[in-house]
C-alpha cells in the first residue's frame, strides 16, 4: 500500500509539474490530513512542497510554506466542523485549490480550475465512501 501511496504521489507531481494546474498534490495532501490527521502528513506535505518548488523553479518554501498552514487550517476547524463531509471536502478544496493557483500557478482569476480541482475531490470523497461501504477501506470504524 505504501508503495502504491508513492507511485501516486509521484504521478501526480509529474502530472502537476508538466501537463495541467490542476493541484494535484494540494488535493491529496487535503484528503490524507483528513483521513490520517497525524504528524506524518506535516512531513510529507513540506518535502512536496519543496519537490513542487524546485521543479516549478518557485522560491523554495512558498509551497511547503501553504501546504502546512492549510493542512493546519483544516486540522483546527475539525473541533467545529465534522471534516469528513462532503461540503467541507468541497469547500476546503475550492477555498484551497483557488488560493494555491492564485498566488502560485495561474496569473489572473483560476475560478474556473478550483471548481474543477473541487469537482475531482467530491468524485474522490464519494468515491472513497463507497470502498468504505464495501469494507475495500477502514473509514466507517474510524470516521462512524
């Protein structure tokens, strides 16, 4: 499974760095804060975000730099929140997606992309529910 984790993570840094804006990574990063809510995630979403900026020729640390507080915005809203919802998968990952391409990717107005990087998460969220019926996924025990 970690294996399969990384070839992902490693698709879609290819996929994000030569051939769409669609924020892959940001929307993996948002599903395994989510899911995981652990330490762990903090790493990974910093060492990303600096293999983001190198290979996008960005200042190191700007991506790593919104990975971790975005990751730490979801974490503090999930005592107010039930995260594990589909308009809060929704909502973050527009509010997410149209900030890292404002001030990283696109130069004007990507509405348009973070509805669409929002759509792909929704896909994903149901998606995922429905391998969590199928006892495919452990969701149900931890989430309810």
């Amino acid at each position: 499974m970690k294996l399969f984790l990384l070839f992902l993570f490693l698709l879609a840094v290819v996929l994000e760095i030569s051939v769409t804006t669609v924020p892959f990574i940001f929307l993996a990063l948002l599903f395994l804060t989510i899911l995981y809510r652990n330490y762990w995630v903090y790493v990974m979403g910093f060492f990303l975000g600096l293999l983001l900026d190198t290979l996008g020729f960005r200042s190191l640390g700007l991506t790593s730099t919104f990975f971790l507080v975005f990751m730490f915005l979801v974490l503090a809203y999930q005592a107010k929140f039930e995260i594990f919802t589909l308009p809060f998968i929704f909502i973050s990952s527009f509010l997410g997606s149209f900030l890292y391409l404002r001030f990283f990717v696109v130069q004007g107005f990507p509405l348009m992309e973070s509805l669409f990087s929002s759509l792909i998460a929704v896909c994903f969220f149901v998606l995922l529910r429905k391998l969590s019926n199928n006892n495919f996924l452990d969701l149900d025990k931890r989430y309810g």
